[in-house]
C-alpha cells in the first residue's frame, strides 16, 4: 500500500490539481496530526487516525458507489485478529503483521463480495450484515482469538527489524505514515478515471450498463479496496492498543463507523476523518456522564443531521463553493 501511495504522489501535476480549497484542507489536516500530540493525549490521535482511515474506506464504498453496507466492522476486526495473531504467535514485524492483517481482509472481502456484490439497496446491506454476524460468531468460537478474552499484550516489535514502535513517538509516527498512505491513496482512486466510474454506477447504473461498463466487477473493485483498507486500520489499531478483541468486529463497530462518515459528510474527501473525530472525541470525553452519554450522543447526532444535510465537512464546502 505505501507502494501504490507513493506512485500516487509522483510528479508536481499531481499537486497542481488538487482544488485550492482541498490543499488547504489536507495541509490542516497534516498539521493538525503533526502538532497535535503536543496538547493532545497521542494514543487517542492514533485511535482518531485508525478510524478516520476506517471511515474512508466505508466512504469509499457508500459515499462514490452507493452501496452501504452494514458489516464493515468484519474486516477491521479480522485485521485485528490476524495482525496480533501474526505478531504475537508468528512473531512477525509490525510492518509484516498489517500486511497480513490487510491480506486477511482482503481476502475475506473477496468472498463476502462475490457474495452480496450482485444485489442492491437494502438486499446488499442485509447481506453483509449477515456474513458479519458469521464473522462475529466465528471470532467468538476460533481458538486463535481467546473468544471473549481477545488476543490481549500483542508486542509491537521492530518496524523493518530496525525501529522499536514500542516506542509511544515511533508508534505513533507509523500510524501517521499509514492513515496518510491510505489517505492519499483513496484521494487518487476517487479523483481517477476508475473512481469517475464509480460515481457513475452511482448516479445510474443502468446508464452505465448501457455504456458497456461490467458494473459488477467495479463494485467488486471497489469493495475489495474498501474492505483491505479497512483490514489495514484495524491491524493498525490492533497494534497500538496491543489488544484484538470482539468489540470491533460486533455490528455495533458497522452502526459507528455510518454515523461518522454522515456526521463527517458522506461522500466528501475529508467527510470520514472529521466524522472519527468528532465521534471518537464525543465518546472519550462525555464518558463521565455514564449512562446519560448514550442520550447526549443521539441529541447532538440529530442536531447535526437536521442542521448540516450534507455533513459538516460538506456543508462547509456548500458555504465555499467547493467540494471538500
């Protein structure tokens, strides 16, 4: 993956035609996560960065194709799983363990998509709710996982046998590097001639059928895209928290990772990333108010529903006559 992001980033033409209002954007944003640390407790940036990631990926898939799907959470927690199981049983590297984490969801993805890839609507969503539910029971019975216990103490070990990511600032460097890899690498997927096709099986299929388009593989695409992207998140957060467990592969992680990309703005670039944000941060710092958390979290989810349509981040970008 750091390959294909670095073969995205080659030649200042790449740069030169990203929108003004979009290079102000991912600068903030790199700032932001660059500087952050300073004032901000940095394992929960690198929790915002794992699920900003997983959030793109989900709006990758809903947001350009049209497709939602509610078992998502199945792919970041098998990347979990298979990541701290590959550091801490096969003692491989870290940068090996999210390859294998990734490779895991990929390859799940491949089998769920050729599944419910071939429906619509509330048919696909239904679908891959189902085979998460599959995937959770699984995780719950396989002997690899511990079951309720998770894989708990996974060693982050040496980053290429060199680097000790033990280390809060090299951990904390990796999950940076990753989340804009990833970052980067949905940006050219969506702004490519790939990523314009997307957005027309979305405005209409039928139509892109008639142009001689094999719809079905494109989503197929773009759904093995969205699902190794999120195996890579959640191998990643796996890693940082040292821990694999049942809570982000149960449909709940599906329900959270849907309300991030709208609060977000679904189907804008930046949408997702303030989406974890806001949720993660809302989460982490209202969690003192105990039970009552759940009925603040629902108010101001439908305050922002019902005051920014689009999202905020898209809002924002109605008021500047841009698409973020």
């Amino acid at each position: 993956m750091m390959g294909a992001a670095a073969g995205a980033l080659k030649g200042g033409a790449w740069w030169t035609r990203v929108p003004p209002q979009q290079r102000v954007a991912f600068l903030v944003m790199f700032a932001f996560f660059l500087v952050a640390p300073a004032v901000i407790y940095p394992v929960f940036l690198m929790k915002v960065m794992c699920f900003g990631l997983f959030a793109c990926a989900f709006n990758l898939l809903l947001g350009y194709v049209g497709l939602l799907s509610f078992g998502h959470a199945m792919f970041l927690g098998m990347g979990g799983y298979t990541a701290a199981h590959a550091a801490k049983v096969w003692g491989l590297t870290p940068e090996l363990a999210i390859l294998a984490g990734a490779a895991a969801s990929c390859a799940l993805g491949l089998v769920s998509g050729l599944i419910a890839i071939r429906r619509q609507g509330i048919y696909f969503a239904m679908i891959t709710l189902a085979l998460a539910q599959m995937v959770f029971f699984f995780c719950v019975q396989a002997p690899f996982t511990h079951g309720e216990d998770g894989i708990q103490a996974v060693p982050r070990g040496k980053l290429f046998g060199l680097i000790d990511v033990a280390n809060r600032e090299a951990m904390y460097a990796l999950v940076f590097v990753v989340f804009f890899a990833g970052f980067l690498l949905i940006y050219r997927v969506i702004h490519s001639p790939f990523g314009q096709v997307l957005k027309a099986i979305r405005e209409n299929e039928a139509r892109a059928i008639s142009l001689g388009y094999d719809v079905d593989r494109y989503k197929l695409l773009a759904y093995l895209l969205s699902a190794t992207l999120s195996g890579v998140a959640g191998s990643v957060n796996a890693l940082v928290f040292q821990l694999a467990a049942l809570n982000a592969v149960h449909w709940t992680m599906s329900g959270e990772v849907v309300l991030m990309t709208l609060v977000g703005g679904l189907g804008t670039v930046f949408g997702p990333v303030a989406g974890a944000l806001i949720v993660l941060a809302m989460e982490n710092y209202l969690a003192q108010l105990g039970a009552w958390v759940t009925i603040v979290q629902g108010a101001i989810f439908v305050v922002c529903v019902l005051t920014f349509r689009r999202g905020i981040v898209g809002e924002l970008g109605r008021l500047l006559k841009r698409p973020l």
